[in-house]
C-alpha cells in the first residue's frame, strides 16, 4: 500500500507508534471530523425513530482508565528498532501491529510500547517501571508460537476517587499461577516506583487468563491471587462509587461516562412524577448505569455474564445505598434458552442496554 496524495485535513498523530501499532486508527484525523462521521454513522441508524445529539469528548488524550497490554517474545520492529534491528528482542510489552492485507494470521509479533497516549500518565510510568524490572529479573515473555514462557500479559486499571486521587490495579497474566514471576515483580515495581506513584497501587493480581486455564486445567476460582493490597479498586461516575475486579467491565473513559450517565438519569427522571419507572439494565457489568439510575426508579434489574461483575454490582449498590431497589441476575440474556429468567422479573417500563461489540441477539430483540 503506498500514500499517493496527502489530504489537507491530516493532523499529526500524538503518539509516535502510530504508523505500526493497531491500536489507534484515527489519530491522523482531526477531532472534530471524527465526531461529525460518528454522529453521521448514528443518526442514520436512529431516524426517523429519533435525533441525536453530541457531546465532545472533555479529553482526547489520556482519558482510558483501563489498557491491556501483551507481552510476547516477539516483536514487531519499527523505525524506533531499525538501528537494533539485528538484535534479538525476547521480552516485548506492546500491542498488535496494524493488520495488513498480507497478513491473514498473528504471527506472535508485539509493537514495543514505553508509553500509551491514550492511558494515564500514573499508568505510564507504572508501565516504563515495569518494563525495567521485568527485563533486570530476566522474566521470560510468553512464545505465543512454541507456547513455552510465563508472562504473557498486563493490565492496568487507573481509578479517579470523589477528591480527584487515583487508584491503580496492575493485573499480571502468567502461564500458571504457581509461577513465582508475578511476587517478584510485584515487589521490585514497588520498590522501583516513585513513593507517590506505588502508594497509588491499591491491587496487584496474578492471573491465569481462560486459555492458558483450559490448557492447565485450572478452576476458576484458582485463577487469580492477589499480591499487594486488595483485589479490587474504585472508581467515581457522577456521585457513585464503584468496586472494580479484574475482569469487571466498566466504562473505559469515565469522564465520558459520567456525561452519557447524566443524559439516562435526565430521562428516567422524567418519565413520570408520579409513577417511577421498572428499569432492566441489560448487560449490566458492575452495575453503574442502573445504580446511577437507582434513585429515580421504582427498581432496577441488572442482568450480566460475568460473575465477578455481579458479586461487585451487588457491593457496589449496597455501598451506594441502594440494595432496596436493585436486583442483580447472572446470566446470558443473548441466548434464547434464558428467555425464562426475563420472563420471571418485573415487567421493564425502560429497558437500557450496553451490550458487547456483536450487539443483540435475535431472539433478545424479538423478546
């Protein structure tokens, strides 16, 4: 693929691993532009049933609050390797390249990252301290080729409390988890970090993802450890705070969210002054959406897959004080076979969904 003519509206991308790494795509695009084909691309999916409207994003840069990194023995090089580009590079904390029509299949190759633009900065340094400590401990990266190795992953999870503190979790992915790789590293991070930067951490897990579980025989409760502080941080959406695990979902741009959450809270409020609303929140994670939309319901039903999120859906609204008008189920609301559990609840006056990329099922829109 060769670039024949420049458009007059390319911006600059802020991050220097643009060109090769897979995980932005728009960065070359000006804001603006972006929001106006997103908001082309969802007005034509709502009219004629309604309009929508925009709210511009308070941050572009440095708003994630979760990022997932891979470590592998392989690594993708780029002009910030050609100069090293013999040498071997057998520990690699990066993203996927960017696909190209050449390669149909990953071949195990990471593109190096020391800092994501997209992250916190709190996250970043924790990240650059990693790669340090990881490769003064010779930890072996993960072959996701030979299938030999032990790191293979991590993640960092960054969240803002009511006074504007952060609370860091660091998830390490090994091949077990009798693999003594993650204490160590847990340990020499701290000590590498800057005071305020590691008093930040408030968990650092060890985890073994689903398929290195399958590949072990692991149980699912013998799949994760905590090495420092607890297994789980907050995080703050409107005036609600929430329990996050590992594996929970939540929002990836929480002061985004705080704003998407404000709009829902307006329209539950007013569907009627006399007579609250029976809200289904369909694919509820730890429960944000409906425990924000608790106060104003006359009750709320989360449904979700993932049971870490309930147990934290469940904590999370008890913390909020609103158990007395939630209700929280664990199921897979996309198959048919569960129509049953949505027969037995409250009949929904409003249902809001937030649903995984495939979106809904068939048989869920039918119900």
């Amino acid at each position: 693929m060769e670039l024949l003519t420049q458009s007059d509206r390319y911006v600059e991308p802020l991050c220097p691993y643009f060109k090769d790494c897979g995980g932005c795509k728009t960065q070359h695009v000006p804001y603006a532009d972006q929001v106006a084909a997103k908001y082309a691309s969802v007005q034509r999916l709502l009219h004629p049933i309604e309009s929508a409207s925009a709210d511009h994003a308070t941050h572009t840069f440095h708003y994630r609050n979760k990022t997932e990194f891979t470590v592998s023995a392989g690594r993708w090089l780029t002009q910030h390797d050609a100069p090293d580009s013999n040498h071997s590079h057998p520990f690699t904390i990066g993203f996927f390249p960017k696909s190209s029509g050449s390669s149909r299949k990953w071949d195990g190759r990471v593109v190096a990252i020391n800092a994501c633009v997209l992250q916190h900065d709190v996250a970043n340094r924790i990240l650059q301290s990693l790669l340090v400590v990881a490769e003064r401990l010779d930890v072996v990266a993960y072959d996701f080729l030979g299938h030999t190795g032990d790191l293979r992953n991590v993640v960092v999870r960054v969240g803002t409390l009511k006074d504007g503190s952060k609370q860091v979790m660091v998830g390490l992915s090994t091949a077990t988890l009798s693999s003594d790789v993650g204490p160590q590293l847990a340990s020499a991070l701290l000590a590498a970090l800057p005071p305020a930067d590691a008093a930040s951490i408030a968990s650092i897990v060890q985890f073994v993802d689903p398929e290195m579980q399958r590949r072990h025989h692991h149980r699912h409760h013998e799949s994760l450890r905590v090495l420092h502080g607890r297994s789980y941080i907050h995080d703050t959406i409107l005036d609600s705070t929430f329990r996050l695990s590992l594996h929970s979902f939540f929002q990836p741009n929480t002061a985004m969210a705080s704003v998407l959450y404000a709009h829902l809270v307006a329209f539950v409020a007013s569907y009627s002054p006399t007579s609250p609303p029976v809200v289904w929140d369909l694919f509820c994670g730890v429960g944000s959406i409906g425990i924000c939309l608790a106060p104003h319901a006359k009750h709320v039903v989360g449904l979700e897959i993932v049971p870490d999120a309930v147990v934290d859906a469940a904590q999370n609204a008890a913390d909020n004080g609103v158990t007395h008008k939630m209700t929280f189920v664990c199921a897979d609301v996309l198959k048919a076979e569960n129509e049953a559990v949505l027969a037995a609840l409250p009949h929904p006056d409003i249902v809001v969904v937030d649903p995984p990329r495939p979106g809904l099922s068939k048989p869920l829109i039918a119900y």
